[in-house]
C-alpha cells in the first residue's frame, strides 16, 4: 500500500486524538503542518506529498484530495465535507486516455469557502474570500469575492478519434 494511503487509514482511524491526527498529517504532507489546521477524518489523497495548508484551515470530513499536480490552500480557508479536490486527469481522445496523466495546480485563496460536496478540477484557482456553493463542480477560475454556484453539465467540445 502506497504510505501516504496507509497513513491517510490512520488518521482517520485516530478520530479523537487531534496530536496524532496532526503528526500523521505531517507524514502525509512531509513536511510540518501549522498547529492552526484541523483536519477531519476520513481524509484521502494519492499521494499527500503535493499539499501545503496556510495557517486556520479548516477541512471537514470526508474529502478527497488528488494532489498530484498540487494543492494550495491560503490561510484562513474553510472546506466542506466530502469535498474533492482533483489536480490530475486523462486527456479526452479515447485513445489517448490509458496513456498517461495530466496534472494542472489547484489553488484556493485566504478566506475561500467551498460548501458541502464542491468538487473542484485541475489547473483551477479559487480567489481569496470567494465562496463555492455545495454541490458545484468548478471547471474555471473563481474571482475574488465571488459567490459561484451550479452544477450543470453541457456540451463542450467534441473531436474525432
């Protein structure tokens, strides 16, 4: 089992005990996480490596974070449950897509707020003090203090494989 997966297990295992969520985070990240952050399990990631926390960021439970391309959050930043943050993905054509990965930066500014369920995919970038509301999928950049919401699905671009 990949390590990052093994001690994302743990700190969801380690539900009441905030110091040893904190040290496992640590291990997830590989680096030092401000004292500032609380994080709630379950917590998942692929890898864990690409993932920095400002200082009073607050995640709530059940959230994915694909942190391959990498993901920032400023500080001051407040996360929904079961929330997904997903900085990799496949390239459309059919033929390409068993190929290889692309990978594209998420950022979320200080004081960005994503509700309850917001999945958010690479390359984008969440301005500071903006709110997603819950269940939005966010395919493009979000303004400074800007209110975004909605999920709808429509056709974007076709091709020919």
């Amino acid at each position: 089992m990949v390590p990052s997966r093994t001690a994302a297990m743990a700190v969801s295992a380690s539900n009441d005990d905030k110091a040893a969520r904190a040290a496992l985070l640590s291990e997830i990240v590989g680096k030092p996480v401000p004292d500032s952050v609380t994080v709630y399990p379950p917590f998942y990631t692929d890898h864990g490596l690409g993932i920095a926390f400002g200082e009073h960021v607050f995640v709530n439970q059940g959230r994915t974070f694909l942190d391959q391309g990498g993901i920032h959050l400023g500080d001051g930043v407040l996360i929904g449950p079961k929330t997904n943050l997903i900085s990799s993905d496949h390239p459309l054509p059919a033929s390409e897509r068993s190929e290889f990965i692309t990978r594209a930066p998420i950022t979320i500014e200080a004081g960005a707020w994503l509700g309850a369920a917001v999945t958010v995919l690479p390359g984008v970038t969440v301005g500071r003090g903006a709110v997603v509301g819950s269940g939005a999928v966010v395919t493009r950049d979000v303004p400074a203090n800007t209110l975004v919401t909605g999920s709808a699905a429509f056709a974007r671009k076709q091709w020919n494989d």
